[in-house]
C-alpha cells in the first residue's frame, strides 16, 4: 500500500512562479492539505488560492471525467456523456470540415498550456504545423509580460522576484494582477515596500 503522508511536488499549472509544494498523500490515492513549500526561499510557504484547493477540485464529485456532447440548443445545459474515441471522431470531423469549406488557414487551434502540461501543447503545435492551420505568436497572458521584459531589460529575463525584497526601490509588474493570480510575487513586492518604502506600478 503506498505511503501517506506529506510528499514534496510542484505545482502543475503554466505560471511563471512554478511553486515547490508540499501535498499531504491519503490511504485511497487521493490528496489532502496541499500548501507551499516552506524550505524554498521563492515560495516561502505561501500558495495561491487556487492550488491551496486543489483536493476539492481534483475529488470534486461533479467533476468531468469523460466527453459530453451538447444535444439542445445552447445554454440549454442539455449534455450526454460519450467516449473518447467519439470525442475525436467528431472533432477531426469538423476540423477536416473547416478546412474543405474555407481552408486550413479557417482553423485557429487557440491554447496553450494551463494544466494540461507541455508535451501535450507542443503536440498541438505538430497537428498545426502539419495541417498549415493559423498560428499564434503567443497566448494574451504572456504576450503583455514579455513586451514588459523587452521594454524593461532588453530581453526576455525579469528579476528573480527574492531579490525584490532585498534590493529594489521600484517594482513595475507588466501584464498581470499579480495580487489575484500570482500571490508569491506579491509577497516578495510587499516586504519591500514595508521594510523599505518600495514603490509599487503595475501595468
């Protein structure tokens, strides 16, 4: 029977604090109490509210853990379960229907990697390239912070935000709300400005 108690991890979602956490590990392949980890100096012990809750989505019981396929018109809630195999079945279909109609530029696969990991994203970007769908740049998160990075240093690297806490009188954030969606970035911002008056921009 596998071990429970408390295993270190990482966070899975695509955020640019990739958090250490530590995540309490139940008897029936379940997961509990999940926070941040306390012996990294990034995450300090601290995890947003989201992955905070990650055991009540995971276990959630009306999570979805198959296909649904709409059989009323929209907004009408009206769904019936159906297989993966299904699932693709029909997605390829109309895939292949866009492009006989209007052409494989029509298609626009717009994603990128949330939860669903990296290996999976760059799959997608095969299918695209193979297919000569349209392609994106980037997604609307990360486009703004890395205008930011450009503007600010010249290139794609910001500050390591612990140094924020030690060093910087200014703290210009481009591109996110990072009080809502990036809690550890806040915590390192706010002890400079309570130890030391840092001013604070986002943008």
């Amino acid at each position: 029977m596998r071990a429970t108690g408390m295993r270190a991890s990482v966070c899975p979602h695509d955020c640019p604090s990739t958090c250490a956490l530590e995540v309490e590990v139940l008897a029936d392949n379940r997961i509990g109490r999940v926070r941040g980890a306390a012996d990294n100096s990034y995450t300090a012990g601290v995890i947003c509210a989201k992955v905070a809750r990650y055991a009540e989505r995971a276990h959630h019981p009306d999570r979805l853990m198959t296909p649904l396929r709409r059989t009323g018109p929209k907004g009408s809630t009206q769904f019936v379960p159906i297989s993966w195999d299904e699932a693709l079945d029909r997605t390829a279909e109309a895939l292949l229907a866009a492009e006989h109609t209007h052409g494989a530029q029509s298609v626009w696969p717009y994603y990128y990697a949330g939860t669903m990991g990296m290996v999976m994203r760059d799959g997608i970007n095969r299918l695209t390239h193979a297919k000569g769908y349209s392609r994106f740049f980037s997604s609307i998160c990360v486009n703004p912070a890395w205008s930011g990075y450009m503007a600010g240093t010249g290139r794609l690297a910001g500050a390591d935000p612990r140094e924020i806490s030690r060093a910087a009188d200014l703290i210009v954030i481009w591109g996110t709300n990072a009080v809502a969606t990036q809690v550890n970035v806040m915590t390192h911002a706010i002890r400079a400005r309570k130890e030391r008056g840092a001013k604070i921009a986002v943008v």
